[in-house]
C-alpha cells in the first residue's frame, strides 16, 4: 500500500475538475479521477497522467447514486488505503426563466449539485473520522453568494453547498477534518459554452479584473485550501471572481 495523500476529484472527466486532478497529480497525489458520461475523455486524462507517471485511477459514478459513490470510495481506499481530500466538483448548469423552470430540471440540478455533495461527503467520513484527519473542498459559483435571474435553480444549489459546507464544518471540526468551498466566477470550460464572445465581454468588462478566470486558478486555490497551509480554515467560501462579488 502507497504512502501518499489521495484525493478524490468528482467531475474529473473535464474543465475545472480535469485542472484540479491534474495539480493534485503534479504535486504527488494519489488521485481518483470520477466522471459519469464522458468515459473517453476521462480515460485518456488517466492515460496520459498515468503515462508520465502519476498515480491515477479513473471511476465512473454518478455522484446522484449513493451505492455507486459508496463504490468509488471503497475502491478508493482498497486501492489506496485512505481518502485524504475529497473535491466535490461535479456539476451541471441551467438557464430558463423561474415560471418555466420544470420539475425535472429542478430537481436534476439540487441532485447532482446539491444531493451529489451530501452523498459524497458522507461516503468518505467514516474514513476520515477514523483517520481524525481530512480535507473536503466543495465547488460552488459566485451565483450561490449572489443569485442568479434566470438560474434559480443552479443558484439554489450552490447556495446549498455553502450551507451545508458551514454546518459541515461545524460538526466534523472536532474530528481533525476541515470542510471549505471555493466560489468561482466566469471560467473558460464547456460549462459556459452557450455564452457568446460578446456575452463573455459584456460581463468581464464590468469585473474588477476584467478577464475570464482560468482553470488552472480554481485548481492552485483547491489545492491550498487542502495542504497544511490552510489547516486553520474552516467552514469558508473563497470567491475567485475577478472581483464579481465583491
Ligand atoms: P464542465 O466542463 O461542464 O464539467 C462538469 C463536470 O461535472 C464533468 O466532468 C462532468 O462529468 C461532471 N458531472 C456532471 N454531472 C455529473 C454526475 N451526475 N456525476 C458525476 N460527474 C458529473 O463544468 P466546469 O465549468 O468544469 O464546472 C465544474 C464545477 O465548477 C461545477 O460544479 C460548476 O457548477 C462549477 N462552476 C463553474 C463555473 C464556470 O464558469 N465554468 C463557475 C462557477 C462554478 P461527465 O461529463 O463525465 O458526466
């Protein structure tokens, strides 16, 4: 069994996740790379990490499915002998006025952005309680500080991660394990695909840092938020915006 860190980064398969599970890897992790529909993509992540010698493993597990989670986990530890960090990234998005917001879109969106953090925080605690040792970061966006027209949903959802990372925090603080959220703003990924040049420019004009984030800054911040620099840090939401919330 290795004697290295292990962290398991849910949405792997691309953007924010894929940059996360990279930096983990070039700083020495074990790293579990979760994904759910994108195989090809995620497998040739694993490939080419594994291929320069980094210790990988891909998983698929839909973060909504508790047994499939309780699944990763397991092998996880199996395979690695612990679950150090936990990145709680996955995620989907949703546009659409309020009056119009269908039953199946919202609860897809508390499911996989919301009930997928619940379902993957509590597979890994038993581990790090046991442990008295842990770190989870979970994903959530500027929309969850702010509120979003015409992404009630989504906005919901993330404002929920932040809930449920400050009671988290709370009630395993005294177990050794640090719960904290990381609060992007606008990041170049397929995530934001259906914005246009113009929509990208109209809304980075009006930031602070007038740009659009980038990948590789979400990841340096999660893993910060993971190391022992940050063993002090708590129940926090970091806002890596461009000055969006501000
Ligand atoms: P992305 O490129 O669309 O990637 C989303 C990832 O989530 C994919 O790897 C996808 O995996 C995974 N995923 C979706 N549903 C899943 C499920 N049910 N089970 C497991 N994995 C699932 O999005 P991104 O921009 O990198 O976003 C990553 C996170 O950052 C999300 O939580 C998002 O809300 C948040 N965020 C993004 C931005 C932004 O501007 N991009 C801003 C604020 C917050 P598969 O393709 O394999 O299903």
């Amino acid at each position: 069994m290795e004697n290295k860190k292990t962290v398991i980064v849910t949405g792997a398969s691309k953007g924010i996740g894929a940059n996360i599970a990279i930096y983990f890897a070039e700083k020495g992790y074990n790293v579990v790379i979760n994904y759910n529909s994108s195989a090809e993509s995620a497998l040739l992540l694993q490939q080419s990490l594994a291929s320069n010698g980094y210790s990988v493993m891909a998983h698929k597990a839909n973060v909504t499915n508790k047994l499939e989670v309780d699944l990763m986990v397991k092998e996880t530890i199996y395979k690695f002998g612990s679950v150090d960090v936990l990145v709680n990234n996955a995620g989907i998005a949703g546009q659409g006025l309020f009056t119009e917001i269908s039953e199946f879109d919202w609860n897809n969106i508390i499911d996989v952005n919301l009930k997928g953090v619940f379902n993957c925080c509590q597979a890994v605690l038993p581990n790090m309680i046991e442990n008295k040792s842990g770190k989870i970061i979970n994903i959530s966006s500027m929309w969850g500080i702010t509120g979003a027209a015409c992404e009630a949903h989504y906005a919901a959802s993330k404002a929920g991660v932040i809930g449920l990372t400050k009671s988290l925090a709370k009630e395993v603080g005294p177990s050794g394990i640090t719960v904290n959220c990381v609060a992007p703003g606008l990041i170049d990924t397929q995530m934001n695909a259906n914005l246009s040049d113009e929509d990208k420019k109209a809304f980075t004009d009006a930031l602070p840092i007038s740009r659009m984030g980038t990948t590789t800054e979400i990841a340096k911040a999660v893993y910060y938020l993971a190391s022992e620099d940050a063993d002090y840090i708590t129940g926090q939401t970091l806002a890596i915006d461009g000055g969006m919330t501000i």
